[in-house]
C-alpha cells in the first residue's frame, strides 16, 4: 500500500491502539515487547517510549501521544477523531488481477464521533459498526458472494473502481487499519492500485497472542471462541463479515487486557463497556442464514443427544464391570474364610 504501509506503521499493543484514542494526560505508558504487525518491521521505524513497570494496559487509557500520530481531538474530549477500519479480502491472489479473476472486499468501520455521541447520550452502541462489501467478478460470483454477507447488501463493481469506493467511505478522515493476518491482503490492494494511508495497521493475528496466552497464530474462528464473541453457522470467510468480526475482535482484546487493570476512572470504564456492547451486538442474519441455522442446531442437537445416549451407555458397562470385578473378588474371598 502507498504512504504509512504495514512496515511503516508504529508498534503498538492492541489496548493502546484503542485507548491511544482517548486522553492525552498521562505519561510513561509504553510500547510492548511484543510484535504485533507485519514480521520485516524495522526497530527504527518504531518511535520510543518509556516502557512502563506495569502491564501495558493498566495505563493504556491514558497514553501520552507524544508524536501527535493519531490527529486532532474530537471537540471538548479526549476521544481522537478517526475512523477504526476493519479491512478483509477474499481470494486475494495477485496473478487473478491481470485475468479479470473474482474479488470480495470488506470494510467495517467504527466512526469515533459516533462513539462519542452514544456514550454522551447514553443511547447503546448498536449499530456503530458499518460494514460494506464489495464484489468484482461476473453477476453469478456476485450473487453467490452476496447470499452470505450478514450486514446488508453488497455491491458490484468494478476493480478500477474499487480505490475511488474505498476513498468515499474513508472520506479523508485519520484512520486505523486493522487486518487479521493481512499480508495478502496488503499486497493485493498493492496491485489493484488502492492507495490507503492508515495512521499505523494491527493484525488481530498477531495481537491476540499475548492477551489471550496463545503460542500461536489463530484462526479467526479459534479468536472468536476465545473471545467468546459469537458468530452464525458459514458467516466466516465472506469479505464483508470478516471485516467486522475483525474489528469486534480488537475490540474483545482490549477489554480482555483491561480487565487485568487495577483502576480505571468511570470514563474508562464506559469506553470499554462501550466496545463489549458492540462487539456482542447479535448478527443480522437473512432468512436463508436464519433457515440454515435452524437446520444447523436441529443437526446438533441430534449429535449430543447421540453423544450423552453414548456416554450414559459407557457409564452403566463400566458399572456393571465394576460390579463384575467386585463380585468376582468376594466370591474368591468365601472360602478363605470358611476354612479359617
């Protein structure tokens, strides 16, 4: 990507990318130790701060942004003004670019101006997240991509179209990028010529590792169940519903690390209570989605009826073996007394 690119893009922690959002007030809030983005990120690349003795999200909602990266101050907050982008894109292989090949590209993004108006007005943060998807390919791939995508309708358009989409959404606000195991993704947008230039880009790959005590890179359904953010049965792998459960991922991780936090003033508290409700917002599911889901518990529920039935069935055998073995051991027993 043209401009800050995933290299570029400053080494923050998942909690810091959102609470970074919020008040400039205190100071000696860090950089972690962990690396959260692209692997070839170089070290001098990465601005220095004062690591903090304490975790990293104790203080996280108050980070010093000493290099003024995330633009200015929504009017009398604290709260930045940007735009949290969650990008994801289907079938991004670059050699199908040149061969007309099919495309699904998401976007799901969280307006902190919006996020600001509901917690003053105390209105719920149900549907903060706008979500779009956008096809390239022939009427059929289109109408087969769409059929999936939980988060209303998606449109098909053009490839050379596709930055000039982007652009009118981004609407040349500041803007996080945030990608779960997105390289590809990155080289693709690379080659369709769409010029982003988030502020700096998280992997929810990579910074999921650390607050969710993992020695791996998980899938996102692995970080959904972890997270405990729940997702309808083949929702997944569609661009447009990746995106946004990408984005209520970050938005799971931050209020997992924060819950570790000592003291957080009411404030904070808010804000993260602001991003749980709007990651659990339920899933707008279409009919057929709702149908299959229906038929998808009926096929379940039949499956751990079998698995309990099973499962009992074990418990009485081993039982009656038990009984088995006791009266076995009393009857070779008997006549040791009787001759005694």
């Amino acid at each position: 990507m043209p401009g800050r690119t995933a290299c570029m893009a400053p080494q923050f922690s998942p909690p810091q990318l959102l609470s970074s959002t919020l008040s400039s007030e205190s100071s000696n809030l860090s950089i972690n130790q962990y690396t959260y983005f692209q692997d070839e990120l170089a070290a001098a690349d990465v601005p220095t701060i004062t690591q903090s003795p304490q975790r990293v999200i104790t203080r996280g909602f108050t980070y010093q942004d000493r290099f003024n990266i995330l633009g200015c101050n929504l009017p009398d907050s604290d709260i930045k003004d940007l735009l949290i982008v969650g990008l994801d894109v289907e079938n991004p292989h670059v050699a199908q670019i040149a061969k007309n090949g099919q495309f699904q590209v998401g976007l799901s993004i969280l307006d902190t101006r919006h996020l600001q108006s509901s917690m003053r007005k105390r209105t719920g943060s149900q549907g903060l997240l706008q979500t779009h998807q956008f096809c390239i390919g022939s009427p059929k791939y289109f109408k087969n991509a769409s059929r999936t995508f939980c988060f209303g309708q998606s449109k098909h358009i053009k490839l050379e179209d596709l930055n000039t989409t982007i652009q009118n959404l981004i609407s040349n606000r500041d803007f996080i990028l945030v990608v779960h195991g997105g390289l590809g993704d990155a080289v693709f947008l690379e080659a369709a010529k769409v010029e982003l230039n988030p502020l700096y880009i998280l992997d929810t790959q990579k910074a999921a590792q650390h607050p969710l005590d993992l020695d791996h890179r998980c899938t996102i359904e692995e970080m959904l169940n972890l997270l405990e953010c729940s997702f309808g049965h083949r929702v997944l792998h569609v661009a447009g519903n990746d995106a946004n459960f990408t984005l209520r991922a970050l938005l799971l991780i931050a209020a997992v690390d924060t819950a570790a936090a000592n003291h957080l003033d009411p404030a904070h508290k808010c804000l993260v209570s602001a991003f749980e409700e709007i990651a659990r917002e339920s899933v707008p599911l279409n009919d057929r989605q709702i149908e299959r889901e229906a038929r998808t518990k009926i096929v379940e529920d039949k499956a751990r009826r079998r698995r309990e039935k099973r499962e009992r069935r074990e418990a009485c055998r081993l039982e009656e073996n038990t009984n088995t073995e006791r009266g076995k051991t009393t009857d070779s027993e008997a006549p040791t007394l009787e001759s005694s």
